[in-house]
C-alpha cells in the first residue's frame, strides 16, 4: 500500500511540473505586448461630442510595457508609471489588457495636453487589439479607444 501511495505521488509530482512548466512557457510567449513600445496617434471618444483627439506635433506620448509587467507612459511634461496584465487570445492579436498601481509624476502641464486625460482614463483600459502595426486600447463601457503606433524599443549596448 505504501508503495502504490509513492508511486501516485511520483506521478502526481511529475503532472504538476509539466503543467506548471506549459503554464510558464505559455504566459511567456503568448502575451505579444511583452517587451514593446507605443507612440500614440489620437483617442476617439464615443461621444460624439468629443469626437477624435490628436496629441500635439511637439509632444510624443510613449508607451513601453515590460516583459516584467512594468509599465511607463511618458508624456508631454509627466510620466505615468504603474503595472500592466494581459492575456492573448489564441490567435495572438487580442484580449484583456489591465493597467494598475499607476502612479504619475507631480509636475502639471498647461492646456491644452492630453497628460491629465490619459490619466484618468488609463485605469479604465480594459482590452486591447493588434492590427496593422497599431494597438488600440479600449475603454470599459465604450468610453473610447486610444490608438498607438507601434515603435522598435531601444537598444542598450552590451556590457
């Protein structure tokens, strides 16, 4: 009897590392936001009344979400810096996204920017959409949708 219990607890062990194992694998190869970063081109509201927004030529909204789910959006004058959560859908190029524990810099900027706006509005991000080299961020309840380009990151040289 003590054998037969060795032996199913053996087997037991191996199932789990193998599905913790493809657990693993899976989390980190099917998250295409990974590593990437993100200039924005407008936020289109569904109110009609507010219409599409376009950031200013000077000022560069960018993006970059971590492979560490880390995430830091620089704005015009303040960064927005916080942790990102996902998961793809099978076919890669959707699914939920969540953004949490933002905590942006103290500066203020004049109007007319988008820094306070996509402040506000980044907690209520809730799915995203690759297509066409874009990522479109959706607001819960159709409150709009942020539209960014994608950019190469940087690279850091080797030491």
């Amino acid at each position: 009897m003590k054998q037969l219990f060795l032996i199913l607890f053996g087997i037991l062990i191996v199932c789990k590392v193998a599905a913790d194992s493809d657990a693993a694998t899976t989390s980190k190869t099917a998250i295409p936001l990974a590593d990437s970063q993100w200039r924005l081109l407008a936020f289109q509201s569904m109110d009609d009344t507010q219409g599409t927004i376009y950031p200013d030529a000077q000022n560069q909204y960018v993006m970059t979400l971590h492979r560490d789910g880390t995430v830091l959006i620089e704005l015009a004058c303040r960064s927005l810096q916080g942790e990102w959560s996902s998961s793809a859908s099978a076919d890669l190029t959707s699914g939920p996204l969540i953004l949490h524990s933002l905590v942006s810099s103290e500066p203020t900027c004049l109007p007319p920017v988008l820094d306070e706006h996509i402040i506000k509005q980044a907690p209520y991000i809730r799915s995203y959409l690759l297509k066409d080299n874009r990522l479109y961020l959706s607001l819960m309840a159709d409150g709009g949708i942020y539209a960014w380009k994608n950019l190469p990151l940087p690279t850091t040289p080797e030491n």
